[in-house]
C-alpha cells in the first residue's frame, strides 16, 4: 500500500483580484495565500506520511520578475526532502512563459518532466513502491497538440499514473490547451490520470480514475468554495480512494439576492445577512470575499442602479455587522428591473432622452459614438474613479445593457417621473 498527494495550479504569488484596493483588507494575508497554501500541502504531506507528491502543473503564475518567488518554492520543496518525499512535477502554460523557470536549480528530491517528449520519471524510490509516473511538460504557454497518444506504455505489474495539464474536450471556461479526450486517456491503460488546468476539482473517471484536483487557492470570485488537493491511498491490490484536502486560507462566495417581494433596502440588508451568515457556518474558520448580486423586479430598482456606490457601500457596512474582521464584500452586482409595467413620461425632452438611451443598442454607430465619449472622459479622470471599467472602447454586450439601464435608472430618479402601474 501507499499514498500520494495530487495537486496542481498552485500559481505562487498570484494577485488575489478585488480585494487589496478595499480598506479594511488584509492585504498581506492576501498577497500571501498562494504561498500559504503551498505550506499547508507541505505540511499535510508531512503529517500523512505521503510517499510522494504530483504537481500537474502551473506552480508559477507567469514570468514574474525576480527569484523571490522561485525561491520560496524550492524551500518549501526541501522541507518535504528533509521528510524523504519524492515530488514529481511538470510545467503548465503558466511555467512554460517563465524564463526563470529554466535555470532555477531545485532540490534533488524534485523531478521536473521533459518538455521534448513524454517521460517516466526516475527515481528509485518510485520503482520500489511499484509506480511508474508518466508525463510531459509544456515546451511554450500555448500547447495545441494532444500529448497523451505519445505517452508511454503502461509498465506491467506496477501502478501507472499519468500525469497532464490539459483541458479536456468539453471542458469550459480555460484556455483549450493539450486537449484530449476521456477515450484517448482510457486507452493508455493507466490506473490513475492526475490533471491540472481547469481550477475546479472534478473526478471525472473513476475507472480508470481521471481527476482535476483543482487549484489550491482561489484568486478571484469564478474561483469559488474550497481549494486543495486530493489525497490517494492505493492498495495491495492497485484499488485507489480518494479524499479532498482544503489548503487554501481564504475563500470566494457568492451572495444573489431575490429582491422581487421585498418592500424597503432594510429588507433586502436583513436577507443578506442572513445569507451571510449561511456563508460562514459553511466555511468556519475562513476569511470570506463576498461578490453580491441583486435580481428580480424591484421596487427600489431605479435608487439601485442610479446610487450603486452608496448601496455598495451600505452592504459593507451590513457584513462589517456580520463579521467585522473575516468578510470583505469584493463588488456588488444589481441586476434588477423595474416593478412597474410602464414609466408615464409622456411627451418631451425626457421621454426624449430614455428613448434615446434605450435606443442606442440597435444603433452601433451612435453606440459607438457614445462609447468613444465615455473612453476619452475616462483618460481624464484618476485611477481609483476609473479602475473598474475595463476597456471602453470594446465593452461586452453585458457591460453595455449594464450602463444603458443605469442610464435609465439616473434620468428618471434625478427628474423624478412619475411611474404608473
């Protein structure tokens, strides 16, 4: 019998994304996490007594710009050399745009796949628990081919891992990378396939077992719940079970609120906070970002989307009462209509100008005209009014229905239309 940690896309010193501007963060904890999280797959390792570690990829997050980060890896993998693992890696589109990656010397416990063509790793230690561990690096970030018909013939008698960072056909939302089938990796005849690139774990397979262990911190709001690793117990008789490991040190949720039946904002701060506190009891012990999205026909639909910044500002101020030191609302979303069937505007410069705004998209030029506008202003303004704005000129489709219904929003609350049922 032996164990064996699974992992991938640790992505070292990646930016948490749309927290470290909000004051109150913690800013170094959150700088940190990635690192934080490698610690702990360390430190579990340890403690379980594993026989070896796989890394599928994407240790590194792009070419950063000197060896602090590289370092700090390879100290984390001498202290499981100090512990006697073995640690069997290979490098993702991520590892394979940095340069440094290439000449940064790691301790001898470590083994880094060849990029030229798929391998089997060497160390002895593996042979005398009867596991051969295949694989193949990634020679440039954007690897297009299928690698897995070029990988080695399973060895008789031993249990044959694959080890791939790919994104398998079907799969969404990551770049399309080494793709492959679930047939083509059934044919290899492998007991077990350990995939990196796609940060959502999954089991895909259980016979043979094909699994994205996911990565090991969330960075953002699509990265949400908990993060780890699996760890794999195999048998005498090469049956393996699995089970998930949280690592990560902090986590996204999200919050959608119905305001469809509510009456007041009060009513709508209560159901957060009541959602809110669902959240933690899910997630005890862990520091939570919150991205929040109002829906349904609303009441108070036109103050939401005219005051966003103010209504932001008060559901921050509702988590602080939640949990004053471990909730950070990352952004708001207000997605509501209006409860009404129909605004009496009448005839007139503002039934003008709603007709126009509403107009505009069956209108790409004038559009377009309105968006080049709005992309100069935004040259003109500082940093901390623009920077969640994105790209002016080549807005989604989303973004735009988003600002012409708070366009709408702002001209009737400001001139203050009358609305009818």
């Amino acid at each position: 019998m032996f164990k064996f940690i699974h992992a991938a896309d640790l992505h070292l010193d990646s930016p948490l994304l749309g927290l470290e501007r909000y004051a109150g963060a913690p800013v170094a904890a959150i700088r940190c996490a990635t690192r934080r999280a490698l610690e702990n797959l360390v430190q579990l390792a340890i403690d379980q007594r594993v026989d070896f570690v796989l890394i599928a990829g994407d240790v590194y997050d792009g070419d950063w710009k000197d060896h602090h980060t590289g370092l700090f890896f390879a100290n984390q993998m001498s202290r499981l050399r100090s512990a006697g693992i073995p640690v069997v890696l290979i490098a993702g589109n991520h590892d394979a745009a940095n340069r440094m990656t290439r000449t940064l010397k790691l301790p001898d416990n470590v083994e880094c796949l060849s990029s030229d063509r798929p391998a089997t790793a060497a160390n002895p230690l593996l042979a005398k628990l009867g596991v051969a561990i295949h694989g193949r690096s990634f020679a440039e970030p954007a690897e297009t081919e299928n690698m897995v018909p070029d990988y080695p013939p399973p060895r008789r008698g031993m249990f044959n891992i694959g080890l791939l960072h790919s994104s398998l056909i079907g799969t969404s939302g990551h770049d399309p990378y080494a793709p492959c089938s679930l047939d083509d990796l059934k044919t290899k005849n492998y007991q077990y396939w350990a995939l990196g690139h796609i940060h959502c774990r999954e089991v895909v397979c259980d016979n043979p077992w094909v699994v994205y262990s996911g990565n090991t911190q969330g960075r953002h709001i699509r990265e949400v719940g908990a993060k780890g690793c699996y760890v794999v117990t195999v048998n005498d008789q090469h049956l393996a079970s699995l089970r998930f490991e949280p690592l990560d040190v902090l986590r996204w949720t999200n919050c959608r609120l119905d305001a469809t039946h509510l009456r007041t904002m009060d009513e709508l701060y209560s159901l957060f906070r009541d959602q809110l506190m669902e959240e933690r009891r899910q997630h005890v012990g862990y520091p939570l970002a919150v991205r929040i999205e109002v829906v349904g026909q609303c009441r108070f639909h036109e103050s939401l989307r005219a005051e966003p910044d103010r209504w932001t500002n008060e559901f921050r101020a509702a988590a602080i009462e939640v949990a004053p030191d471990d909730v950070w609302v990352e952004k708001v979303r207000y997605r509501t209509t209006n409860s009404t069937s129909a605004v009496a505007l009448g005839d007139g410069p503002v039934a003008d100008i709603v007709n126009y705004v509403a107009a505009l998209p069956a209108d790409p030029a004038e559009l377009y005209a309105v968006l080049e506008e709005l992309a100069d202003l935004k040259r003109k303004l500082p940093y901390e009014v623009t920077a969640e704005l994105g790209d002016l000129t080549n807005p989604s489709n989303e973004l735009v229905a988003e600002w012409l219904e708070s366009a709408k929003a702002i001209i009737l609350q400001q001139i203050g239309a009358q609305k009818t049922e």
